[in-house]
C-alpha cells in the first residue's frame, strides 16, 4: 500500500517534471525564433528554394552538405562527416568559420550561449521535416521570413522594364526597352545579372531594373550566359 503510493506520488512528480520541460522548451523556441532573422537573410525554409545559402527545410538529422539540388556547398562543408542536431549546430552557429575553416557562411556567429541555445530551440522544430508550415502557422516566424530574400519574379515586367536592345560602346551601355525609352548608362552604374532560375527573365527579354536613389544605376537580367554574349555587341 505504503508502496504504490509513493509510486504514484512519484508518476505525478514526473508528469509535473516533464510538462515543465516540454513548456520551458515551448518558452525557448518562442523566445529563439526571432533569432532567426538574421539567418533568413541568406536561407529559405521553403523546401527546394535556395539562396546564398541552401534551403535549410528538413536538414535537422540529416548529413551536412547534403542537399542535392544545391550546388554551391565548399569543399570544406562537403568533407566534414557530421550530422545536424543540437550539438553540431551549437558549435557551427557559435563560430562557422572556426569549425569548418574555409566556410563561405560569412556569419560571425551568435556569441551568448543562451541566445544560441533558443536559437536551436527554434532550428530543431523549424528545420524538421514538415517543421515551415508549423513554425509559419504557430506564428513564430511570418511567411516572408520563412520564404527568405526570394528574388523578385522577372518574367512579367511591364515594357518599360523589358529590354529589347543592349550595346555598349567607350564606357557606356545604351539600352532600349521595348516602349521605344532609350537610356545611356555609365558601364560602372550597371550590375549584370544572370537568373537562370523559373522566376527569372523570360528567354531572349532581359529585363531592366532600376536601383539606388539617384535612379542612374540599374540591374540587367539575362536569363542565360549565352544570352548575355548574344544580345549585348560592341557597337558606337
Ligand atoms: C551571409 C549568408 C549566411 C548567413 C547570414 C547564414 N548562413 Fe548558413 N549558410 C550560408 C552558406 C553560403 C552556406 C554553405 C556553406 C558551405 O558550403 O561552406 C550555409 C550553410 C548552412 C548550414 C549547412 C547546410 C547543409 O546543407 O549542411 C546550416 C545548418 C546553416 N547554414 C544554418 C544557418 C543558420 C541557422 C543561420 C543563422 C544563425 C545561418 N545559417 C546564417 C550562408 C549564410
């Protein structure tokens, strides 16, 4: 008799422990996810879509440098055997560059051990298979910052903005877009681009885009290298 209810005493002691733990586990993923600003400023948490970074949907428990589709993972990443969980992202997001050397995550790291620790708190729900649509849902992180710094969609622009006509000649390029608008740039005013992704410029229409205040300094999107070669000749 005596027995069983110090069992029981201790089943309730143990219930009351663990929903302590799944709530203060509750608290620091809420109190992590705004941390993660600073990483959706190169990763997507949208399956497949990825950036400077790759995509980081689903990579909790799974190898490093693992994601197919991206192609830009240093050798250094590539050769490290470890998997991400608490322990290996604890070390990589306190000091990338010190854990794998020759990392191109150009990220300082997140310095105070608590700040991190709720970080990944937060890392190892959003970053679970499925885990975007709940961290999204449970509005720990808007959509926009679960999407990441997507690029701008290029294949609808008006025809102020689509190019028909590109030369360059002495130190400026001379564009004409397809209202008939012509524009001298100054060659160090313009970024040429290339998107090859589907949100990218339609074929054989790159597009203008205008930045800066000043509005003397533009983007040129092609959607291919040989685009790029093709349309724009040496031409006074
Ligand atoms: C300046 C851009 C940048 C920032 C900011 C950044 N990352 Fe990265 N991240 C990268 C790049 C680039 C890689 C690929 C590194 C390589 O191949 O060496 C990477 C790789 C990773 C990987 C390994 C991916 C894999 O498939 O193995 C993880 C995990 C990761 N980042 C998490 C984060 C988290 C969490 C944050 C925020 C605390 C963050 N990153 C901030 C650019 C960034």
């Amino acid at each position: 008799m005596l027995k069983s209810s110090a069992c029981a005493a201790l089943a309730i002691l143990m219930a009351f422990a663990g929903a302590a733990n799944s709530e203060e586990k509750a608290e620091m993923v809420k109190k992590g996810a705004p941390a993660y600003r600073i990483c959706a400023a190169c990763h997507s948490l949208q399956p497949g879509v990825h950036l400077s970074g790759p995509s980081l949907a689903g990579l909790w428990g799974k190898k490093a440098a693992s994601v197919d589709d991206y192609g830009r993972y240093t050798e250094a990443l590539r050769k490290e055997d470890l998997v991400w969980d608490e322990d290996t992202l604890n070390a990589w997001l306190a000091d990338p560059q010190a854990m794998v050397p020759g990392t191109t995550m150009t990220f300082r790291g997140v310095e105070k051990d608590d700040v991190r620790a709720n970080l990944i708190a937060f890392l190892r729900r959003a970053m679970t298979e499925g885990g975007t649509v709940k961290v999204v849902k449970e509005g720990l992180v808007s959509e926009r910052m679960a999407s990441g710094p997507v690029p701008p969609e290029l294949s609808s622009l008006g025809a102020n903005q689509r190019i028909t006509e590109i030369r360059h000649c002495r130190d400026g390029y001379f564009i004409t877009t397809a209202d008939g608008a012509k524009f001298p740039f100054w060659e160090t005013n313009v970024r040429i681009k290339i998107d090859t992704s589907l949100r990218g410029p339609k074929k054989g229409e790159p597009v203008l885009l205008r930045s800066g205040m000043a509005g003397d300094r533009v983007s040129v999107v092609f959607s291919s290298l040989a685009e790029f070669k093709n349309l724009v000749a040496e031409k006074c």
